[in-house]
C-alpha cells in the first residue's frame, strides 16, 4: 500500500492545471489514474442497476464496495459493514430497507475527536428501461473514498476517521440522517464531516468546497490544502439569497451533520448536463480531473486531522 501511496504522490504531480483532451485521456495511462477509473466502471456499470436504494442493484454494490474495503484490510466501524436503514415505502415497490457501509481507520492517537469522511453509492436505478449509472453522482464520490481509504491504510491518520458511503441520500438523505441518529460513536465525539459528492467531472472548470462560509475557521486548513492542488479549487455555494439552486448547505450528506451542529466541508462540482440522467456514464469522466480531486480531498483531509483539535473544541 505505501507503494501505491508513492505512485499517488507521484503521478499527481505531473498533473497540468488545465488538461487538455488528449492529456485527459492519455492520464488513465498512469497507475493511480487507472486505478480510479477501473473501480469507476465497476460501480457504474449497467449490472449494478443504477443502485437504486433497496434494490438488487444496490445490494450489489454494496457487497462489491464492501469487498474492495475487505481486501485493502479496513475493519468496519462496528460488528459489520453494514448499518441497516429502513426506507421510505414507494408505490409498486417492496423495497423498505436498505443499509450504509461504515468502516473506521484508527488514528494513531487512539481516542479524542474523529473525522468521517462520506460519500453516497446510491443513484436512481433504472427507469423507463434505461440505466441511471450515476457516475459521478456519486461513484465518483465512493471511489475516492476507497482510494483515500488505501493510503490512510498505509499512513494512518492522528485521529480515527470513520468512512461512510451512505444509502438513499437520493431519496431525502436517509441514510445520512440515520448515522447521525445512531452514530457508530457519541455524536459529540465527530470533530468534522468531509462529504464528497460529485468530484469527478470538470464541465465547469473547478472543484467547488462549501461550508466556510457556516464554518469560517475552516478556510484556512482547505486553504492549506488548495496550495497544492492542481485542479482548480473554488470556495462557495454555502449562502442564502443567491439564484435558486446555488446554496449547497442541504444538498447532499453533509446537511445531516450540519442540523447536528457538526462543521462539515462539502466538495463537488456544478451540475453539468448528465446531472440525473443516463448519460452520466464513466466514460464522461475526465481522469485527470478527477485524479485532482481525490489528490485535493486526501490533502484536505490530512488538514483536518492536524487542525481536528481546535476545530472540536470550537463546537464546546
């Protein structure tokens, strides 16, 4: 694993700010690259149905996810992987219950404040025979988590950090909003939550972090981490009075943990034009882009492991 940590740092950077096309292409030829983008194609492939919460395809997922978690050596965060969730009851379905995958990577300190880093691997199944694959909606998301996952494996962390790759968030967040409920630890014991979702698309051009703006002591440690970056990293789409849509605050996962008071840091991307469709398929993700923002999310998460004290005794 330290290998493939080497080849992380090494390949990342080589990386140009603004890749062309064929750069782009030509980037899933290095180790780390391909890696993304093998694991990209597994989760959003048509034999996974579009993960739709509840169903075979979801169940599907889940086991493979859980898999790649059981190979690299992540124990989960409880007697398993799995924290079972009931969902909302839809008209002509049966499918009510569904389930999150949490694992937990120790820290070297061994108790204090905990990180959770999230992503969902839920999307919108199938639907008028066509397959809603949800690429970077958001296997994009649980794909960095699994690659940040490895390197945290071979370096471990100060402070524990929990992974979760929440079910149903499509449906109203329901998997998120169950973890807060029954958290694998006391709830005052999370210091920060980084959920990503949607990081592997440039259409826009950047990287978008939202939640400075409800947790200003965190713009210096993204900041730290952003001097690195070698995508474009912007900071935003976290306050009111903008144009419909442009407040991420309750958009995705993070917003579980921003009703509990918890500071969160939200990466993703703008809506681009496969957003909710069948057209977002691996094969619109660009690698080199998206090789930037999981490199961008480990650093910023590496940030926040040094910055978890101050920012816990913030929240007393």
């Amino acid at each position: 694993m330290a290998s493939l940590f080497a080849a992380f740092v090494a390949s990342f950077v080589t990386l140009s700010p603004t890749p062309s096309a064929a750069q782009a292409r030509s980037a899933a030829s290095d180790p780390v690259s391909a890696r993304l983008m093998q694991r990209l194609s597994v989760l959003a492939a048509d034999s996974m149905e579009g993960r739709r919460a509840g169903s075979a395809g979801s169940a599907r997922a889940r086991a493979w996810i859980i898999g790649e978690l059981t190979a690299m050596g992540a124990k989960p965060a409880g007697a398993s992987f799995e924290q079972r969730i009931s969902l909302r009851p839809r008209p002509g379905s049966t499918d009510t219950v569904g389930a999150n995958i949490v694992a937990r990577i120790p820290g070297t300190k061994g108790s204090g404040p905990v990180l959770v880093l999230s992503a969902h691997y839920d999307h919108l199944g199938v639907r008028d025979g066509q397959v809603y694959n949800g690429a970077d909606d958001d296997a994009s998301g649980c794909v960095a988590l699994l690659t940040i996952a490895e390197q945290l494996l071979a370096t471990p962390p100060a402070h524990d950090v929990i992974l979760a790759f929440f079910d149903a968030e499509e449906t109203g967040m329901v998997g998120s909003r169950a973890f807060v409920n029954t958290p694998p630890v006391p709830l005052e014991r999370i210091g920060a939550n980084l959920n990503l979702d949607m990081v592997g698309r440039q259409d826009s051009g950047a990287l978008w972090v939202s939640g400075t703006a409800h947790h200003p002591s965190l713009k210096p440690v993204a900041d730290v981490a952003a001097r690195g970056a070698r995508v474009t990293v912007r900071f935003g789409h976290d306050t009111k009075g903008g144009k419909p849509g442009d407040d991420w605050t309750s958009s995705s996962d993070h917003a579980a943990f921003h009703a509990k008071g918890i500071p969160f840091l939200y990466l993703g991307v703008e809506d681009h034009p496969d957003y909710h469709k069948p057209g977002d398929d691996a094969d619109k993700i660009d690698p080199a882009f998206f090789h930037g923002t999981v490199a961008y999310a480990a650093s910023l998460l590496r940030e926040l492991d040094r910055a978890l004290p101050s920012i816990a005794a913030g929240r007393r």
